[in-house]
C-alpha cells in the first residue's frame, strides 16, 4: 500500500476553537450569611457593653472601699493623738462659701481641735486678704463659742497678710503674733462694680431692662447710677462697716491706740500693727507653740483633700475616657 495516497490518509475532524473562559467573580454572600455577620457584630457589641458595665461597678466599689478604708484609718489616727500638743488651723486664701477658708470647712475644724483632750490650745496659722464679712462672722463667733465652752485659749498667728475678714477673724483670739513684715488691718467695707454707659452710648448699644420693683435693678452696671441707691448702697456698707469696728473694739478691747485711720482701710506692716495695738506680739507658729502653749509638737486639723478624694477625682476622670472609648466602639459597631 503506497503511504502517499490519500484514500489512505486517516480522517480528521477539526474541532471548534473555544475562547478562554472569563475570570470568575466572586459569589455575592447570601442573605442568610449577612443576617449571621450583622448577628455576630451586634453580640460582640453587647458583650462589649456588658464588660464594661462589670467593670464600673467593680471599680467603683473598689474606689468606696478605698474612701471608707482611708477615711477610717484617718479618724482612727486622730483618735490615738492624745499626748499634749498644738492644734493647728489654716485660714488661707480668700475667705468665702464654696473656698478651703468657708465657714463650714473651718468650722468642723476647730470643733474637733476644741474637743480634743490632748490640745492645749488652738493656733490659727491666717495667711488671707479677707473676703466674706458674712463667713468671717461666723468663724469669730464660732471660735468665742468654743472659747467659753471648753475654756482653751486660742491665738492667731500671721505669715503674710492678715487683712480685711482675716482679721475679723482674726481679734477672736486670745493674742495675735505677726512678722515685722506682714500685712494687718484693712478694716473696711466696698462693693465694686464697673459702668458701661458712656461706652455703650458710643457704640449705640440700648439697654432694655424690665423690672417688677421700683429698685429690682439695683446698680445695674448698663443703666445710669442713681444717686438714691447710691445713697442707699453707701448706708448699707457703712452699716456693716461698723459692725466690723465693733467686733474689733470687742476682740482686742483697751489694747488699741487712739489713732484716726485706724478704721478707715488702711493697713500696716507687722511693726506698726504692734505699736497701734492690733497685733500683740512678733513670733512664728513654732514660737507660740513651743514658748505659749508649751506644747512643741504641733498637729494640723485644718480639713484637707485626702489621698481618697484625689484617687477619685483622677479615677473618675480615667472613667470616664475609658466610657468614651467604649461609646465611640460601640457606636462604630451600630
């Protein structure tokens, strides 16, 4: 058989080109598989806010615990302190309501010097430029009150300035020490106050103020002064003024110069202040206690911010960054 004829040739059947498949794309996820993934992200979001709800409760149980351990451990040393001292109090800064010199902080303070066995005598460390004659009154009265009741005396030391309600507070004492350098006296009243009318006629600014009550806007820094309440304003300090005289011509008595601006809100240096009879005698903390009350050791009832009170301040703080983070997680989450 000849291999070059054709008849021989096997048969051969072309096939059809096929093109190259297309990349896939990937399967879009079935609703069901979208219903899981947001189930998943909303449980972990709710077990996010269930540990962090775990975790303020113990926290802030733990932060009582601390306050009332400390607190307890506090009283508990003051307690044990009978031996014979001085009872120290600071009236510093200004004198007023929600300040570390208030009524109320000072108060509790000398109630508790006072009731204390072991102190011989109370020292009032004042480093103050006056402020309230209201809460100043009540700390003059308060220390007469536990002067009579638990017969101690009770003196007034000064660092540098005595002034104003400080030494209002200040002529309760029995005596008064002071350095040849420090500030004394400023016996007086003022209210301040500013007015802004001529500026506002420049500026063409009207002021409109209602009132109920021929006097209810009472020296109104935007209205014009009126002569009658200034008047009136004046009587009233004047008043007060001589309440002030009053409780010092009481608390220091036949010790005072005749001098003419003693009352007039002037002040001295400690040198003068010995010679006008304000002040009695030059001498530090460590002085009175160790030559007048004849007690060295000194211990201090003046109310302070304890460690509790700042671990909760820093730790409430570091709370609540903690409780925005988690807000902010969780709300990314939603």
């Amino acid at each position: 058989m000849n291999s070059n004829d054709p008849g021989d040739l096997p048969d051969v059947q072309a096939e059809p080109v096929r093109a190259p498949a297309a990349a896939s794309a990937p399967a879009a996820p079935s609703d069901t598989a979208l219903v899981a993934q947001l189930a998943r992200a909303y449980l972990d979001d709710r077990r996010r806010e269930r540990r962090w709800r775990i975790f303020f409760r113990l926290a802030w149980l733990l932060v009582a615990l601390t306050v009332l351990a400390l607190g307890y451990s506090q009283r508990a040393a003051t307690n044990a302190q009978t031996g014979p001292h001085t009872a120290l109090i600071d009236v510093r800064g200004e004198i007023a309501v929600d300040a570390e010199a208030s009524a109320e902080n000072l108060l509790s303070a000398l109630r508790n010097a006072f009731e204390d066995a072991g102190a011989q005598a109370v020292v009032l460390r004042i480093n103050s430029p006056g402020g309230s004659p209201v809460q100043a009154g009540i700390i003059n009265e308060e220390i007469r009150r536990l002067k009579e009741l638990h017969k101690k005396k009770v003196y007034a030391v000064v660092e540098e300035v005595c002034a104003s309600g400080a030494y209002y507070i200040a002529v309760a004492a029995d005596e008064i020490y002071v350095d040849k350098a420090s500030i004394v006296g400023s016996i007086g009243v003022l209210m301040d106050s500013f007015g802004f009318t001529g500026l506002m006629d420049k500026l063409g600014i009207e002021r409109r103020l209602l009132t109920a009550g021929e006097h209810k806007g009472f020296l109104d820094p935007f209205s014009p002064q009126s002569e009658t309440e200034k008047a009136y304003a004046k009587a009233m300090l004047d008043q007060i003024h001589q309440q002030f005289i009053s409780v010092v011509k009481e608390g220091r008595g036949n010790r005072l110069k005749p001098e003419p601006q003693l009352f007039s809100g002037l002040f001295w240096n400690g040198e003068q202040a010995v010679a006008l009879g304000l002040v009695d005698h030059f001498g530090t903390l460590d002085y009175v206690a160790r030559e007048v009350v004849k007690a060295e050791e000194v211990i201090d009832y003046t109310p302070r911010e304890n460690v509790a009170e700042r671990l909760v301040k820093r730790f409430g703080a570091a709370i609540g960054s903690g409780a925005v983070q988690a807000l902010r997680s969780a709300g990314s989450l939603r």
